[in-house]
C-alpha cells in the first residue's frame, strides 16, 4: 500500500505570521546576491571562465548571482560521468531513491520561503506565484516518489501452468533535462527528479534566465544525499551544448519544456541516429499554448471576467496555459468585456517583491520587445481596451492588456505571445465557440464558463485540449490532481504529475521461465 499523497498548501499571505517570515526570508535572500555557481559535474565544482550573470527582471542593475558555462567539452565530461553513474544508480532499489526525493521535500519544506524568495528575485514571480512554484515543486518530489514505490515491481502479467512470467521497468541511462524559465524551480526540479528516482542519470540544463534558483536545488538535492555523478548541472547556451547533447550518440532521452520552435528542433534532431548509437532516443517535448477561456451565453458573467483576467495575467501571462484568447458568445460580450476591463484596471503592476503587487516584470529584454511588438500587432487587429504601455527604464515592466474584436484568425487569436496580452473574440453560438477554441496548431488548456449542461458535456468530448476546466480559469493545474500536458503543437503529452508520467523514463522489460 502506497503512502497517502495529498498537495501542498499555497500560504496564506494575509496572516501576519506568513508575511512577516516571507519578508525576513527575502530580506535573507538579499544578503545571499551576487554570488557565483560552478558547473558540477560528478560532485566536481568546475569554473569556467565563460559566466552567465543572472539578474533580477524588476531591476536590471540587480544581480541575482552569476553560474559557470559549460561548453561542448564540459558537456562531454559531464555525460561520462552520467554515464559512468548509471552503471550504479540504476542498481539502487527504488524505494532508496525514493527517499532521496522524500528527504529532498521535506528540506525544501522547510526552507520553502527562501526558495520562493529566489523566485521573487530572478524570475520576477509575485508572492503567491513564487509559493505555488515551490509548493508544486515540493508535490513533484512527493509525488513522483510514491509513483514509483508504486511502480518498483512492475505490473502483473498472466503465468501458465509450468511457467513463471514477470514484468519489470528498467531504467533508460542518461537523460538531458532541458528546461524553461516560467517555473524555473517546479518545472525544472519535477522533470529532473522523475528521470531520477526511475534510476536514469542526467545532465541538467536550466533556462539561461534562471540559473540561480536551479543551482539551489543542485545543493539541495546533493544535501538529501543524490550520490555524486547522478545529477550533473550544466548550465550553457541552448544553441551550443543543446544541440551538442541532444545529437550526442549516448543520449539515451531528452526532457524538454520550452517553445515550440525549440520543441521541434530537438524532436527533429534527436530522430537522427548517429555512429554508436544503439537506440532511438525518446523524446519528451511539453511545448507551448494558446489557451481560451470560453464563454457560454448562459453563464456566471462575473465568474467568466475573473476567470479571463486571472488567466490572462497571473504571472504577466508567461505561464503556458495562460488564458491568451476570450471567446465569448455575442449576447453576453460587451458586459464580459466591460467587466473584463474593469477588474484590470484594478491590477497594480510593479515591484514583485512588495506583497501588494499582483503582476511583476516580464522575464527579459527579448521578450519585452516580443510583446510589446504584439501590442503593436494587437492595435492593428483589434480594439485596445486597456493596457498597451511597456516601461523598460528599470525592469521589464508591461501593463495588463486586453485588445477586443480580434478576427477568429488574427494573429493575436493564432499567436503564442507569452506576455500580460489577452484577445477578445465574439462568437455567433456554441458550434461558433468551439470551432474557435479548436482553431490553433496548439491544444494544451482550456476552459468553458457555462451553466449550460448539455454544453458542458459537448466541450468535453469536442474541446480538445490536454486540461479542460468547466467554471474556473485555465491556469493552476496541481500534481497529483490535473495531470499536465497538451495536445497538438502544445507536445507530446507526457502528463506532467500524473500516473503515466514515471513510465516514459523507463522500459518494460519481460522475463519468462519454463519449469
Ligand atoms: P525556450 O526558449 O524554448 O527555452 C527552453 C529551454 O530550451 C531553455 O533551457 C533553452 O536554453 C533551451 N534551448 C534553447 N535552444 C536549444 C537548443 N537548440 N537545444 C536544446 N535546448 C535549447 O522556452 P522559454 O522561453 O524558456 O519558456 C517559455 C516556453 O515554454 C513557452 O513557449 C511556454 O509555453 C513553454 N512551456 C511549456 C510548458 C508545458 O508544460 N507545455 C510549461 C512551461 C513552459 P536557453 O534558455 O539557454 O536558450
């Protein structure tokens, strides 16, 4: 019998107590800036003269701290010692490395202020967003370790008289963790510790963003007593050591979450088989969203703004099942906008440390100038309701923005924008909204606000999405509960904190004796 699973509480801001021990951590974590995070490579600190310096997104002259980067050699020696772990880890008993992931939760239970305090500071993630990174994080570990003490006998087959057959999950070898900067710690850790306690040893790559909260962990994971070599971390430019890893012959997976566009090179890439390579590598590949909130004529109008605007601009909008498109049935659009527009207006946009703040920075100069060229894009294809303005004289500041009267196929409806950019579209009737909610490459969230059951029910067969939410918003998916992951363009579906999940790190191995 597997231990009880239940997710992490999010912390609950308004009791003094909470925001006082939030703030001292903050306050701890400012004395901890600027320092510097070698590569490590089989328990080894490696520096590099080659350094990535971190800084915070809601102050450009704020450094975060800086990390060493590998190239191509670092990243060669770092797969010999993965290589050279698994012939060790992969013997462990499962229920050994699970407690590695029990012990390395509950430390960060411990420590959870501090960790989402780093959150605060390089990912520009407001309070609430940065604990329920972390809380996820610490799901991941919990969860993933019960999976596989579920899993550590594999599954029962049929025997004959006179024959005895099992079935068993070996581990893969070593696996490639590339990872995005949106949850620089959930998302990061989740797939790095699933690889893991399976009894695959791997090469982790964090997003260049958010190398610092990443190099945390590393010690963490190292404190709850990750033998040398299993987990290696090797921050490095995506073009360089990424293409260099994911092409390598001993490569055996790679988990990715990111882009589209980077999705699909590495899917491309990793299907060639190069000289010494004696298995084809299997790809893991979450990829990005365009996400629609649907409304349904007959429906709460007050619940179907708040469910836009939440989904919209949670996290400035750079979480892959943001709600980036408003389909709303004709009757009902001009009072949903209006209150759509009114709740905006009342987000304060700022310092991401301040515990008022509702939306932060966006993660960085690049994608500062994507989004404000959307809005850009927006003006021309709709209507600005509210929004539209960029400050980028101290961090990366966007104002939330809503744009109306979008054509089913306007950019803006079509595009991943990644930014605080919500388009809002008016649909003839119930076939109209799901013709449109289906129209994108992608299909990873979605939601319908309706009390219309009849429709309800046709969404969930016709909608056709990885997680569909009926009367709520499209974000916020929790481990354990709302397996993640996306259809389409949106990936491969991998199911992220759900029971299929562990099983692609591994293979079914048959073993079948005749008495
Ligand atoms: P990104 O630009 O695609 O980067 C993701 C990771 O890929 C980073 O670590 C990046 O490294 C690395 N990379 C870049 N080029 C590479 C290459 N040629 N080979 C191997 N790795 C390479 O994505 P992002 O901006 O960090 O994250 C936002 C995107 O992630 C959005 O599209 C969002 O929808 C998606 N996302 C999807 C999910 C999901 O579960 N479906 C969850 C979260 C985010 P560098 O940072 O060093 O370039």
């Amino acid at each position: 019998m597997v231990l009880q699973y239940s997710h992490e509480p999010f912390t609950n801001f308004k009791e003094e107590q909470h925001k006082k021990a939030f703030q001292e951590s903050l306050a701890y974590v400012n004395t901890q800036l600027g320092k510097h995070y070698p590569l490590v490579i089989n328990g080894e600190r490696i520096e590099t003269t080659e350094k990535k310096v971190s800084i915070n997104p809601a102050n450009k002259e704020e450094v975060i701290g800086s990390v060493s980067m590998a190239n191509q050699q670092l990243a060669e020696q770092a797969m010999q010692s993965a290589l050279q772990a698994f012939e060790s880890w992969k013997k462990w008993k499962m229920e050994h490395r699970a407690n590695i992931l029990f012990r390395a939760a509950a430390i960060m239970r411990r420590r959870k202020h501090e960790f989402s305090s780093y959150l605060v500071k390089e990912a520009g993630k407001p309070w609430n967003e940065a604990d329920a990174d972390t809380a996820e994080a610490i799901d991941f570990l919990e969860y993933y370790a019960r999976q596989a003490l579920e899993m550590k006998d594999g599954a029962s087959v049929k025997s004959r008289v006179g024959e005895y057959n099992q079935y068993h999950y070996v581990p893969l070898g070593v696996g490639i963790i590339i990872s995005p900067f949106n949850f620089p710690l959930a998302i990061m850790a989740g797939t790095a510790v699933a690889a893991i306690v399976t009894g695959n040893t791997i090469l982790l790559k964090p997003a260049d963003a958010t190398p610092v909260i990443a190099a945390k962990f590393v010690e963490l994971m190292e404190e709850a007593g990750l033998p040398n070599g299993v987990l290696n971390f090797i921050p490095g430019k995506g073009a360089e050591i990424g293409d260099f890893l994911v092409e390598h012959p001993k490569t055996r997976f790679i988990s990715f979450t990111g882009s589209q566009a980077v999705g699909c090179r590495i899917y491309e890439r990793a299907a060639k088989v190069h000289p010494g390579q004696i298995w084809l590598k299997r790809v893991i590949a979450e990829m990005g969203g365009k996400d629609t909130v649907v409304v349904d004529r007959d429906a709460d109008l007050d619940l179907a703004a708040a469910s836009i605007v939440y989904s919209a601009f949670g996290f400035a909008g750079q979480k892959c099942s943001a709600g980036s498109r408003a389909v709303v049935h004709q009757d009902v659009y001009d009072e949903v906008l209006e209150k759509a527009v009114k709740l905006t207006k009342t987000l304060s946009v700022g310092n991401p440390e301040e515990f008022e703040t509702y939306m932060g920075p966006v993660i960085h100069e690049a994608s500062y100038e994507k989004i404000m060229s959307y809005i850009e894009i927006g003006k021309e294809e709709g209507k600005l309701m509210v929004g539209g303005e960029g400050d980028d004289s101290q961090g990366f500041f966007i104002q939330p923005t809503i744009f109306a009267d979008l054509d089913e196929n306007a950019r803006l409806m079509q595009e991943e924008i990644f930014g605080p950019v919500v388009a809002f579209c008016k649909a003839r009737d119930f076939d109209h909204m799901m013709k449109i909610a289906n129209n994108t490459d992608y299909g990873l969230t979605g939601a319908l606000i309706s009390n219309n059951r009849e429709h309800i029910e046709r969404a969930r067969e016709e909608f056709h999405v990885g997680n569909l939410y009926f009367n709520r918003g499209c974000t916020g998916a929790i481990v354990g509960y709302q397996p993640f992951g996306g259809f389409n363009m949106s990936g491969t579906d991998s199911k992220a904190g759900g029971p299929d999940y562990l099983i692609l790190h591994m293979q079914g191995k048959t073993t079948s004796e005749t008495f």
